[in-house]
C-alpha cells in the first residue's frame, strides 16, 4: 500500500502499478475496448505499467505502415493499469502480427499476446518470438 501512496496513484485497484496486473481484470477491459472501439488492435505489453517508460513503444509502434496516426496520440493509446496497447489502424488495414511485436520488442518491452473478439467471446492470440525478421 505505501508502494502505490509513494507513486501518487490516483484511485487504488489490484492493478495500479503492478507489473503483473491481473488476467481477469485485462480481459474485462479487453472486451470493453474491443466492443467500443472500431479499427483497432490490442495487444498485452508485459511492462507497460509507466506512460513515461513506454514513450519508446508510441515511438516505435507509430511508425508501422498500418497505424492511423490521426487517432489517440499519434495513432496508440496504452493503459498502464492493465498493460494493453491499443493501435489504430487505417480503414481497410490489418495489423501485421509480426511487424507489431517486433516495434515492441525494439522498445525494450515483452509483447505476449493480441485480441480479437469471435462471436463476442475474447479469444488470445500469442505473439510468435520472431527467429529472423524479412
């Protein structure tokens, strides 16, 4: 409890700067964001628990070929109390698994799994540790 006083967290849930948030309160937000928000992708980012420390992943993430920049801040918007990145994508665009976690992962973070919704269920999708990248 002294840790979240000490880090002048706002109101206090299991999740304010835990770096291990808790599965069941990112998938809740997960379906949230994925019900609400159209064009996207979400991903979990093991670490993203500092809007700060994680201006390299916005750098880097901002640059694909797929994201709408227009949208959020410069096209991604991460919430640090369930570790999710959502990236705006351009009308019509998919994003690239592959190309995503690496951004990420040039940012010094652990990109571990993507979302989507299928018939209203969430459903998790492992990003693959890339061996070579083309």
């Amino acid at each position: 409890m002294m840790i979240v006083a000490a880090l002048g967290a706002g109101s206090a849930t299991a999740a304010d700067g835990d770096p291990d948030a808790k599965q069941e309160v990112r998938d809740v937000a997960a379906i949230k964001l994925l019900k609400e928000r159209k064009d996207v992708s979400l991903a979990y980012v093991k670490g993203l628990v500092c809007h700060s420390c994680a201006l390299g992943i916005r750098i880097k993430v901002s640059k694909l070929s797929f994201v709408d920049s227009t949208r959020y801040k410069r096209g991604i918007d991460m919430d640090t109390k369930t570790q999710l990145l959502t990236v705006a994508l351009l009308p019509g665009l998919k994003a690239d698994a592959g190309s995503l976690a690496k951004a990420i992962t040039d940012a010094g973070y652990d990109p571990v799994e993507r979302y989507s919704l299928q018939a209203g269920k969430l459903q998790s999708h492992p990003f693959v540790k890339a061996k070579n990248s083309k």
